[in-house]
C-alpha cells in the first residue's frame, strides 16, 4: 500500500491537477480496483474508460473511434496509434488497461441451404446442404453439412475448418484443401481430364477453405502456408474413409461415392484411415515458376487386393513431384512429372498460345498401369493421351477444332476424337453448331452433332431451341436424339428459366447429356435415356442484395416412370 501510494504521489501533479478539491481517498480505491481489475480496450465503453483518471473524454473518444474503424487491438502497446496518446501517456495507463478476448468482428459471412426431395414425397428421400464462411479479421471459419436421401444420419456428412490468415502466412487446422499443381500429385478437383481447364490447372491458391460435398476428399489435420526465400505450404492430414475391408481385414477398395442408403454402404464408411504427410515448395523468379511437392502416405488397414483400379499395395508409400511452369505474356507452358507407387512415373504437360487469328492450346499426359495418387490421379492401365484445340476469332464467324487421342498401350487401341465448332451472331440470333466424330482404328464408333439457337428479343427475354443427335456403331447402330424449346428472363434480380424437351434413344450407350440451369454451386448434365419428355421450371430472385432465393422443379417421364424433383435454395452474404 505504501508503494502504491508513492506511485499516486510521483504522479499527482499529471493526475490531480484540477481546481477542485477530490477526496485523496476515493481516487486511490479506484485505482487499486483498476489494477485488480484492469479495463479490457476492446470492450469497454465510455463510462469503464471514465474510471481511468489518466484519460480525458477527448481521448477516450479517440480510442473508441480507432478501435470502430481498425479493429479490436492486439496488443496494449498498439494504443500508441492512437492521436494523443503519447509513450509517456501509456506508460501511466499500462497498470489499467489489458487485452481480454479479442471481439470477432464479422467482416464477410456468406451461408448457403439447399434441400430438394423427389415428388411425391417419400420417407427419408430429403437431400440437403449447408454451408457457412465466415471471414473475422484474420480468421476464416468453414462450416458444411449434408445428407443425401435415404441416409439414415441427418448428419452424415459435415466438416469444420478454421483458417488463420496474416499476409501471405496462413494456418488451417480441421477440414481444409490444398490447390497445388496441375493435379497429378495434389488438386482439390483431381486430375488431367479430358477437356483442357488451365484455369483448374493453373490456380495457386495452396491453402483453400473445404467446402465440397466429396465426403472422402480434402485433409483433415493442420497445414502451414508461408514465404521465406521460397513459397512453402506444410501439411499433415488423419482421416476415416469410405472402403471395402474383406473378412480377414484387409482393405479392398476406396469408395469416393459417399453414399450411405443401404446397409451394403453404410458397411464401408469409415472403414480406411488415411494419413498424409507432406510439403509444397515453389521458387518464382519474373514469369518462371519451379515447384517440387512431396508426400508420405499411410493406409490402416493395408491394401492386399489384386482387382484394384489402381493396383495398389500395402499400407504406405511415398511419392513426389516436380513441377515447371512459364507464365508469359504470348503463351504459357506447364508441366508435372511424378514418381508414384514401386517408382511408377507419370506427368502432364499443357501449351497455350496466342497466335494472329488463332488461339492455341495442347496438352498431354502419361500414367503407367499402378500409378496411383490418393488426391490426384489412378490409371488402371498404360495411358497416354493428348488434346490440340485451335479456335479462330474474327467477325465472320468463330470456328474451332479439336483432336484428342487416348491410346490404351496395353491394348494398342487408339481412340481419336474430331470436334468441329461453329458460332455466329446475326442480330439478335446466336447459333452455335458442334460435330462430332470418334474414331477406334480406323473405323468410326461415335459420331454426333449439337445445335443451339438463342434468339434475343429484348436485352433480358430471350428464346433457345436445341438439338443434339448421338449414334454408336457397333454391330447394329445405336442411336439418340434430344430436342429441346427454353424461354429464359435475366434481369438484375430476377433469373427464371422453363425448358421442355423430348428425347428418344435405342439403348442406355446411346444416351444424352443435355445441361440445364440449376441451383447455384450445383453443375447439373442431364443424363436422358429411353423414350419420353422432361423440363423444368428455374427460378431465382434476389429481394434485397444480402439475399438469393432459388427454386427448381424438374421432372422427366421414360416409358412408364416418371421422376419428379422439387428443390430450393437460400444464399445470404454480409
């Protein structure tokens, strides 16, 4: 006490100097109270900061206003940021003051909830999907859900994460994502497809929010992304996924369907633990950009299974990559060569370019029989295949050609694929016209055409009628053919779309894959086979800019079934 006293006493000309008479003795038991009982800076309000005798109401209000327009502080020391508050000032105010939890401002928060059911309704037959970012100054927090109908769980999928962002340095502990690479190690969305997408294979996003549905996808763990010389991105992941565990206890297969309607898949979730290990690093210097990412993976039970897709064995394995990529401003060039399971190795590379009238674009890859990638690739046989696409530009009319080959070594069967394209505006009248032709050897085994006529009659109503026709030639020729009338409005607020259609096909390998507009974050290729009609009424308005409401209905009758499907959505951003 007399300490404390002494410390009033060295101060009293600062703290005291007022024409009015104070009793001595109420000042000192508030401030042994405050020191006790310090104020916390990021909650207190006026009348907590009044108790302070060192702080006048100016600057009370200074602080009040710092803390509204930056955010809660970090630290005590970060009150010297504020105008008049001097170091002499804080040294005095250091005894008062502290740091309690600090206050979670909310600066973006988007939520999704989407749930559809087929008509009429059946018992279990509700699939719905959640999903909630919310961004508090440095923290990122994701959180989704989802079950599919006739899952016994309404729960039966979900995931949290938290991400910690400071710059470049970000933090992820619990269900996270790594975009690294073309995707013959590491992707979120797998591997070299088919089409050539340099937007999927070119993102360097590294540490990613885990918002998919793919209940086996992603990393459940912590990973570390920072930069020091080089770009670097650690992570570690121990997780529960979906497979086939025989009676001796060996694993069989990986089940990515994440379907749990019955009591055969329900048997297989959660039935392989997975654990990764592993790092990314890259060196950019002006457009060149040399990555090398590597990864120590574990399996429990162990794979003994000789009907695999990958022919995988075992219970680990370690398997690296090296990355090369040039990002110019004429053209780019990436590729990725990967060491995988007993030394398999296996790549991709991909070119695009801009030439005079053209754009250019090549890409190609090679996957052994057995190479395997849990989050990447699996070849179940010698693979190699390429695409070259060529699109011409101009106010004539806009044409484009593509050739891919896919060549099963093993079997030394090459198929190549022919696509022609066309597209011109007249007026208000857009059409667009795609051929198709397959070939196995020599011989044609697929061919097929697209048309889609859009005709504008205002800037926001517009009318599309389309067209597709498929045949397969194998021993007798398999046909299909799909036509189609949609009446679409754009406005700024409102979206509504109503499509009828009809579609004949000899058999199921004849069958069409028509797109139609769904619900947002849903990417919906109609797959129509049989005889019969479908179409579907979209509609979606935003009442006030905060808020998306979404609703569908579709149906399709085939021969004597018919499939009826309701669904609607809510997106809410802040």
């Amino acid at each position: 006490m007399i300490v404390f006293l002494f410390f009033i006493a060295t101060t009293e000309d600062v703290v005291f100097k007022t024409e009015q008479e104070i009793d001595l003795e109420l000042i000192v038991g508030d401030l042994e109270y405050l020191r006790n009982h310090p104020v916390d800076i990021n909650s207190a309000g006026i009348d907590q900061f009044t108790r302070i005798p060192y702080l006048s109401s100016n600057e009370i209000m200074r602080i009040i206003e710092y803390r509204n327009r930056y955010g809660s502080f970090g630290s005590v020391e970060e009150l010297i940021n504020v105008p008049g508050i001097d170091p002499s000032l804080l040294q005095l105010l250091r005894p008062f003051i502290t740091i309690g939890v600090k206050r979670f401002e909310i600066e973006a928060l988007d939520s999704r909830l989407r749930v559809r059911t087929a008509l009429p309704g059946e018992e279990r037959s509700v699939e719905y999907y959640t999903r909630t970012r919310a961004r508090m100054a440095e923290y990122g927090i994701n959180v989704i859900t989802e079950r599919d109908p006739y899952e016994d769980d309404f729960f039966d999928h979900n995931a949290v994460g938290l991400l910690i962002y400071e710059g470049k340095r970000k933090f992820a502990m619990g269900k996270y994502n790594l975009d690294l690479g073309a995707g013959a190690v590491l992707s979120p969305v797998g591997s070299f497809f088919r089409g050539i997408e340099f937007r999927v294979m070119l993102n360097e996003r590294r540490l990613i929010p885990y918002t998919s549905t793919i209940e086996n996808g992603g990393f459940f763990g912590a990973a570390f992304a920072d930069s020091f010389f080089v770009d670097y991105t650690l992570f570690y992941s121990n997780q529960k996924l979906d497979g086939t565990v025989d009676s001796l206890g060996f694993a069989r297969s990986l089940d990515g369907s994440g379907e749990h309607t019955d009591s055969a898949s329900s048997s297989r979730k959660d039935r392989i633990n997975e654990e990764i290990l592993g790092y990314d690093i890259r060196y950019r210097k002006a457009d060149v950009l040399v990555a090398s990412r590597s990864y120590f993976c574990s399996y429990e039970p162990s794979f003994v299974t000789s009907d695999s897709v990958a022919r995988f064995y075992g219970d680990d394995f370690f398997l690296t990559g090296l990355e090369f990529r040039y990002l110019g401003e004429e053209f780019i060039f990436f590729s990725e060569v990967v060491r995988s399971w007993k030394n398999s190795i296996g790549g991709l590379f991909g070119f695009s370019a801009v030439f005079p009238f053209v754009d250019f674009n090549l890409a190609g890859k090679y996957f052994p029989r057995g190479f395997y990638s849990p989050k990447g690739i699996e070849a179940a046989a010698n693979h190699a295949s390429g695409t070259l696409d060529i699109t011409h530009h101009s106010s004539i009319i806009d044409a484009g050609f593509s050739l891919t080959l896919d060549n099963r070594l093993d079997e030394d069967t090459t198929k190549h694929d022919l696509k022609f394209s066309l597209a011109k505006r007249l007026g208000r009248l857009d059409a667009r016209i795609n051929f198709r032709r397959r070939y196995r050897a020599e011989d044609v085994d697929l061919s097929g055409s697209e048309v889609l006529l859009r005709f504008k009659a205002t800037r926001f109503l517009f009318l599309d009628l389309r067209f597709e026709e498929k045949s397969l030639y194998k021993e007798e020729t398999e046909r299909g053919i799909f036509l189609a009338v949609e009446l679409g409005l754009d406005l700024k607020r409102l979206d509504a779309r109503v499509r009828y259609g009809i579609f004949d096909t000899d058999t199921y390998a004849a069958r069409i894959y028509a797109y139609e507009i769904d619900l947002q974050g849903i990417v919906n290729n109609r797959m129509l086979y049989g005889d019969g009609e479908y179409g579907f009424v979209y509609l979606s308005m935003r009442p006030v800019q905060q808020i998306k409401l979404s609703m569908k209905y579709a149906v399709v009758n085939r021969d004597s079934i018919s499939d009826k499907k309701i669904g609607g959505q809510i997106d809410f951003n802040l």
